[in-house]
C-alpha cells in the first residue's frame, strides 16, 4: 500500500507548511479568535513554567504514578503553544521573551520521552531517569520535536533576531533526539514483519515527518525519513481489515487513522501525487469514517477497550480527513461536531500543528452547510462489532478476542443508550499508571469481564489473549429487526466448564431489545450489567429510573452494587456512583427484554 509509492518518489522533496505561515494564520483567523488566542497568551504570560526535578521523573519506577510528572511535562508544552499562537498572531514581540524561556526549557529537559515510555524494548523495564545520549522516541517524545519544529518554522525570523545560535541549539536538539535516532536504530513501532502494532506508529511517524520537513534538513535526511515513514505506515495499516475499524476504539482513532492521515497529509506536499491514489482507497475512506459510525449523540461514543465513552472533539482533523477522502458524510458529522463544541481552538491540545489546523480551518468549517449525517446500522467484520439503531436504541456488541491492543476482557459484551442516553454501559478504563501496562493489568477491575455485561461462570470470568476469542459470530440487518450472534464460550478458560454460551441480541425496531444467553456447561452462571441509573428490582423486573426497564425470564433474585467512581479519567464519562447488577440464572438460558 504505501511502500508501492517509494518507486514514485520524485528528486527532491519539497518542504512541508507552505500553508502554515505567519501571514496565512493571522488572514484566516476570525476577529473573537484573535482576541480569545491572545488573551490566552497574556494569561499564561504571568504564569511560572513548571520545574521538573530528577524524582519527578523517577517518580513512576518507584511506585507507578504517571500524573504527576505529566502534569509538569505537558503544562510547559500548553503554555508554549498559547505564547507562539499568541505572537504568530500579534507580532508585537510581547511574547517572545517567555517563548524563548519556553523553548530553552524544553531543550534542557534531559529526555522528551515520559517516564513510563522511557525504555527502547516493547513492554521493557522502565529506566528511572532518561539518557540523553541514547534518546528513546516515543509518542511525546517526538510530538514535542514537532512542535519545536513548528515554533521555528512560524517564527525563525523573529528569534534568529535576538541569536541564530538559539535557532541553532533548537535544530540540533530536534536532531540528535528525532532524527539521528529514527535513522540510526530501530523502534519497535517502525514495524517488524507481522507483529502487530497499534497508535504508536501512526502518532509517531507523523510526528517525525513534521519534524523534519518542517526543517531546512538536506535532501538524503528527507529520503531516508520519507522512505521509512512509508515502511512504517505500511506496517500500521496491515492490522487494519479493509472496513476500517481501530480495535483501540475512538480515542485511539484520533492518534492511529487521523496521524496516518497527517502523515499522507506531509506526504502529499513533500511529494505531490505520489500519495493520490491513497486518497481514493476504500480501506482509507473507511478509516477515516470509523469515528462516525461509533457516534452517539453530542460527545457520546460507543467505547471499548481503553475507550472513554465520551471523547471530546472539535471535528477540525476529521473534517479535513473527509475533505480529501470525499465523504461529505464525514465532514457534516465533524461540521457538527465543530458547531457544538466549546473548544473549537483546540485550547488543551499538546500538538501545536492541530491547533493551527484549527485556526485555518475555522472559515471553511463556519462556511460549510450540509445537514448531519443519518445514523444506520453497520458492521465491521474485521473486529467483529455490530451497531443497529433505530429512533430510540443505539446498541453495539461486540466479538473478536481478548488479545486486542489496548485490550479488555469483553468478548460478546454490549452496550445500549435509549433517546441518547447511557442504559447499559462500558465502564472504560481508570486513569493510567505502571500497572495498565504491566502482568498485572487485569487484577484491575475496569479491565474484567465481570465488570463488562457479560455472564460469570462459578466465579470464573474470560481470560486475556488473542485464542479467547468469539466464535460463529453473525449479524443480519433487516428492516424489521437487527439480530446479532456468537458463541462466547472460547473466551473463558477451562475452568470455566462451559462448553457453549450463545448470546443473541435483537433489536426489535422501534419497540425493544431482546438478549438471551443460553448456555452448556457445569457451573451456574451469574450475568453483570453496568449501568448509571440506580436499579430497582421489582420482582422480575429491573427499573433504572426513567431511562426504562430490564424484564428477566430464567433468574433468580438480582443483586444490586452501587460502585464509587472517584477516579478522574472515569468521572470524564460518569457520575460519583455506578451500578453493577448481578443475576444469578436459574437454569441454562436467561433472557432479557429491555424497553
């Protein structure tokens, strides 16, 4: 796919950002714009940058907090971004006294890799501090290389003014960390064969591109860079099935299908119409629509894995993905994304080039009248996710296996919202720290399958890795009806004792959902169902709220447990309290009917 382009590179590679300039950001941005983007810069102005010290790197190998640092790491790299949008805008040079503190900050860190990436192998052991002689690319890492890059590239002039040796200091650091390394060792996100990879590869490889053809970097840097980034990508997208969908879920889709499209994006202009028949490509055109289909309402998205179920996003990098892979579908879902959201500047984004993005897209965006796209089923084979909607459920179940990246332990859950709202819900996932990425992830509780809507078999729940998996699963779409199937039984492990699980979910159109679980096997099963509304159990019947009800047939008395949410990533999605729901099955079937 891109490695067939390397044949068709031309001579010379041509810069990137012939768009991006001073004089283009402040003609495209619109009056409220300006004011908002250089009272930002004027409030961070009076604000100290953060200091970081050696134990707050070292921080996460002595006990797994990540917060902590990040918090100091990323507040340089937003304050940064608010001063340079700021003077771009202003060119008073009020300004650049704190950029150039900003900048040199930032040169001085001893490594831009965080701390719980600071190693060179796959799931290695983590170096407490980093070493500035052999530096480790990681997503911020080369984000931040980016991002300097850009700072150059908007205000060479004007810091080359005050020393070209800072100008110089700036190259050179984004050289000896970016692109001497990408060039000179192999990171396992550049790919290799066919282990799979994930986001990494994508955010990166776009990163590093803008890194160095944001830079006067001389013509055999730009083919060597070029022609890896093309490998890379390759890599990438052979994990991908031709229906598009990211197994990361739609966080991810923002870091894995939307930095492909940046790096194409770099592609195009270093060499033009090398990428076009990309552009083109049905498989691409599905990534890029991945985001759309898994849309709710406002910033409610169906989520799995270590998916939020609200994600919020201004549209801007969806919108122009669209533009160039012609689905109007798209750019009207992102259009009315943009129109609907309180943070169309991108104001806590860490990637400088997106928010300039959204500075020169803003008049294309307010100009664009095309009404939201209508919501339909679909089904993405390659993941083995079903959504079916009608004028009240929006409902998604999904197969595949317990080895995806990002993984939970999910196979066969499903999640419904009523008019919208959450009804039977994905918990996701608690904010990160050494143990999501360690042997131990699953002894977190957001990552089992007792906490997802899924039968527990004599206490045993699913197990991790790829051969726990779905099996016969199949959905039929009718106008009547949405019926989907599999068989979950793969998914648990032996000592499960369950030969066969086969879960059936219905949506009946414009009336109700029917689920039911019936199984062959030695223990007696107990199903979860999460929820947000609180449940009460009345006889046969489960009623949360005003949302609506669950109707049992074949269970015993259901239990109710009220589950305190204090952790931050989770409250972005949930109230203080959800719910878990434990029905015990009389027999071997269970069904639901929810309305």
């Amino acid at each position: 796919m891109f490695v067939e382009m390397m044949r068709l590179l031309p001579d010379r590679l041509a810069d990137f950002g012939a768009d991006i300039t001073t004089q283009k950001i402040r003609s495209s941005v619109s009056d409220d714009a300006r004011a908002e983007l250089v009272e930002a810069a004027e409030r961070v102005l009076g604000e100290p940058w953060s200091v970081i010290l050696a134990s707050d790197y070292r921080e996460y190998t002595v006990n797994g907090n990540r917060v902590r640092f990040e918090e100091l790491y990323f507040s340089r790299r937003l304050k940064l971004n608010a001063l340079v949008l700021g003077e771009t805008i202003e060119g008073q040079g009020r300004f650049l006294g704190a950029i150039i503190d900003g900048l040199w900050l930032i040169c001085e860190e001893s490594g831009w890799q965080l701390p719980a990436h600071n190693s060179h192998v796959r799931g290695g052991a983590r170096a407490p501090f980093p070493d500035p002689q052999n530096p480790v690319i990681d997503l911020f890492s080369a984000e931040t290389g980016a991002n300097l890059a850009l700072c150059l590239h908007l205000l060479r002039t004007e810091l080359e003014s005050v020393s070209p040796d800072l100008v110089q200091r700036i190259s050179a650091e984004i050289n000896q960390r970016i692109i001497q390394p990408y060039l000179s060792r192999h990171f396992w996100w550049m790919g290799n064969g066919d282990e799979r990879m994930n986001n990494w590869t994508a955010w990166i490889t776009q990163n590093v591109l803008l890194s160095t053809f944001l830079l006067p970097t001389d013509q055999p840097t730009r083919r060597l860079v070029f022609e890896q980034a093309l490998k890379s990508l390759d890599a990438f997208q052979k994990d991908y099935a031709e229906d598009g969908a990211c197994e990361e879920g739609v966080l991810y889709y923002g870091h894995a299908a939307l930095c492909m499209f940046g790096a194409m994006t770099v592609f195009d202009e270093a060499a033009p119409g090398v990428v076009a028949p990309l552009w083109a490509a049905r498989k691409v055109r599905n990534m890029a629509e991945f985001i759309q289909h898994m849309h709710i309402d406002d910033d409610r998205f169906f989520n799995f894995a270590d998916a939020p179920a609200r994600v919020e996003t201004c549209g801007v990098r969806e919108f122009l993905f669209g533009k160039v892979v012609s689905s109007q579908p798209l750019q009207a879902f992102a259009a009315d994304r943009w129109r609907n959201s309180a943070r169309r500047l991108m104001q806590n984004e860490w990637n400088l080039w997106y928010r300039a993005q959204a500075i020169l897209t803003e008049q294309e965006l307010s100009a664009f009248n095309a009404p939201r796209p209508e919501k339909f089923d679909t089904l993405y084979p390659g993941i083995e996710l079903a959504i079916a909607r009608d004028e009240t459920f929006d409902l998604a179940v999904k197969g595949g296996n317990n080895g995806e990246s990002h993984n939970h332990n999910d196979v066969g859950s499903f999640t419904l919202y009523k008019h919208g709202r959450p009804f039977i819900i994905d918990v996701g996932v608690e904010t990160y720290t050494a143990k999501t990425f360690s042997p131990q992830r699953y002894d977190i509780w957001t990552m089992q399958s007792a906490y997802h809507n899924l039968p527990t078999f004599g206490g045993v729940t699913q197990s991790n890795g790829q051969h726990f998996a779905a099996r016969n699963f199949s959905a039929d779409f009718s106008e009547e009806r949405a019926e989907i199937s599999l068989d979950i039984a793969g998914a648990y492990p032996t000592e499960a004792c369950v030969q066969r699980c086969r879960r059936t979910v219905q949506l009946v159109r414009n009336s109700h959902i029917d689920i039911t679980d019936d199984y062959d096997g030695e223990h007696e099963a107990v199903l979860s169902l999460m929820t947000v509304e609180m449940p009460v159990v009345d006889g046969n019947l489960v009623v949360l709220g005003d949302l609506g009800s669950v109707a049992l047939e074949g269970a015993g008395m259901p239990v109710v447990e009220p589950i305190r949410i204090d952790d931050p990533r989770l409250r972005q999605s949930w109230p203080d309290t959800i719910y878990r729901i434990l029905i015990p099955l009389k027999g071997k079937r269970l069904r639901l009917v929810i309305r």
